[in-house]
C-alpha cells in the first residue's frame, strides 16, 4: 500500500500549541497537509490566554517546509468555532480534517465539585467538539469528504476517581462521534474516537514511573492513519499509548427475554441477573438499528 500523505488536504487541530496536537500538526504538515494549528495558550486549568503556543508550533511547521496558520480562538464558545473553521476556508480554501483535542482539567472529587469546574470542562470539551466540529461538518458534507477525531479518556469511558466533570464530558464526545459517524457515512465523512494516554503537561504529574514509555508521540501514529483516506473505519473507539493500540467498545449481551410485552416481578428480573450481564455471545452494534433489530426479531418471535 502507498504511504499515507496529505497533500491537497487541509487540517484543524484544536490545542495544537502543545503536547498530543503540536505532534499531529507536525506529522500531517510533514505529510503535505495545510494545517489550521489552533491553541488558546492558556493554562491547563483553561485560565488565561496567549498567542505563542499555536505560533510556536506554526513556526517549527514552516521551518521544516510545511504550511501552517495559526488561530488563537477558544474552542469554548460558537464564535471560537466558528473562528477556527473559518481560518481553514480562508486561507487554504476549505477544511477535510478535525482533530477535536483542546482540552483542560478542573479534577475534583464529585462532593468537592464547583458549578464552575463543570462548566469550564464541558464547555471546553464537550462543546467545543460540537462548536468546532459543526461548521466544519457543513463544509465537509458540501465536498463529500470529511475525517473527524474526538478526544475522549479512559477517565470517562472506564471511569477515573475525582473526574466526575471530565469523565462525563469525554463520555459525551462519545455519543457525539457515534452520531456524526451515522449522520457522515452517506457523505464519505467518518468519525472516531481516541482514548490516548501520554506525558504532557496534563499528565506529568500523574503517570509516576510509567511517564517515561509515555511519548506523546507513542500516539501520533495512529491519529494520522484515522484521519487519512486510506482509513475507512468509522464509530470507532481507539485506546492507545506507550506503544499499545486496543479497540474499545460498547457491546451487547443476548440478555435475557423475559416474553413479548412481559412484565416480569423485580425478583425474577434479579434472578435471571446473571444471563442479562452474561458477555458470551455478545454483539458491538453498530449504531441502534443493530439493537433495534434483536429486539424486533424477539418480539416476533
Ligand atoms: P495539553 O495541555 O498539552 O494540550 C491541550 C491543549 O489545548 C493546550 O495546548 C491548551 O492550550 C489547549 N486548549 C485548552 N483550552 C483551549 C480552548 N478553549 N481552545 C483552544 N485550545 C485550548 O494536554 P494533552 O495531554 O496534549 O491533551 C490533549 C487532549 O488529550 C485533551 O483533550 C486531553 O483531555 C486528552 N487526553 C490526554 C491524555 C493524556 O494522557 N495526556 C489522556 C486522555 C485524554
């Protein structure tokens, strides 16, 4: 197979000032992509503002032959949205790729939690996916093309003690993915979802004595491949990091059918518990015709 490259492409990254995103926007500007390199430059707690981290990251684009613009828009609001798609169509005429990876941390545990650490989280996170990812989507759906990456977290998909905030926002770029990803397929535009664990200025001083195996370039590889035309998957969850690529997913058990429109007493339902959660024979449904169609063929019999 050909090597993957970009040219002709243009990308967003969201966050890309620094850690995971300053090593996407490298490798695709080195593969020939144009590439919207967007950063608010603040701190990792979303507080203040600057221009030097995407500007910083442009410059080391530019210097090795690439091409690269930068924007200093929030993710967090319409108008930041907005802001960042429109750089793409302005100054390289249109968008193929968004990689959803601003990110910041309000980690309390959940009796602890303010209503402005929820918010801050899931306005940076949760709608900054939707406010970026809208436009573009638009744009992409007029072209016919599109690749989409969401960044969730192990913290969310599996759950992380003093993540109440994080955990339910990175959840939720999960239902947005799935979604886009049925809304996309007709327009050849996919979407899916990494769970990535690197050392950054997010982590640095939570990995103890893993952090050094934890390269965030460890994880570059595979983001590249999602968002390159060769890649056809969609309504994907990818765990990756330190060398290690898995598959997540949501699957579904056989269950237990209790009879067309039962009714079943509280104690049988505990009672037949064990063949409800029971993994053998479970399916990854692709979207919730898949479900839909189990219990369809139940209910007929
Ligand atoms: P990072 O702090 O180095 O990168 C995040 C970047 O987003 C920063 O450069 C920051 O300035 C930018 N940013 C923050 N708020 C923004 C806003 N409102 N608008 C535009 N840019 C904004 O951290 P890292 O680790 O590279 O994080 C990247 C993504 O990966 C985040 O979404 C994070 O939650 C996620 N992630 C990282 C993990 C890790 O192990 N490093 C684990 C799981 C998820």
């Amino acid at each position: 197979m050909k090597d993957i490259r970009f040219d002709g492409r243009v990308a967003v990254i969201t966050g890309a000032g620094g850690g995971l995103g300053k090593t996407y926007a490298l490798t695709l500007a080195a593969r020939g992509a144009r590439v919207v390199v967007n950063d608010l430059g603040g701190g990792k707690d979303g507080t203040g503002a600057g221009t030097s981290m995407a500007d910083q990251t442009v410059k080391q684009i530019v210097e090795a032959g690439g091409e690269a613009v930068a924007n200093y828009d929030s993710v967090a609001t319409p108008e930041g949205g907005e802001g960042i798609v429109q750089a793409a169509l302005d100054h390289f005429g249109g968008v193929d790729i968004v990689i959803n990876n601003a990110g910041i941390l309000r980690d309390k545990t959940f009796a602890k939690l303010e209503p402005a650490d929820l918010e801050s989280v899931l306005d940076v996170h949760l709608k900054g996916g939707f406010y970026v990812s809208q436009p573009a989507f638009r744009a992409m759906k007029d072209k016919g093309y599109g690749r989409f990456i969401f960044t969730a977290s192990a913290a969310g998909v599996l759950g992380n003690f003093g993540q109440t905030n994080y955990g339910a926002a990175k959840m939720g770029l999960v239902g947005l993915s799935n979604v886009l990803a049925l809304e996309g397929a007709k327009y050849n535009i996919r979407s899916n979802v990494i769970a990535p664990i690197a050392r950054t200025r997010l982590t640095e001083q939570l990995l103890g004595p893993m952090a050094v195996a934890l390269d965030p370039e460890c994880v570059t590889p595979l983001v590249v491949y999602l968002v390159s035309e060769q890649c056809e998957l969609t309504h994907q969850i990818l765990s990756v990091g330190g060398g290690r690529f898995a598959r997540m997913f949501v699957g579904l058990t056989p269950g237990w059918f209790a009879g067309k429109g039962a009714k079943p007493a509280p104690e049988e339902v505990r009672d037949h518990m064990d063949q409800i959660r029971d993994p053998q024979g479970y399916i990854i449904p692709d979207g919730i015709a898949d479900e839909m169609k189990i219990m369809l063929q139940q209910l007929q019999g």
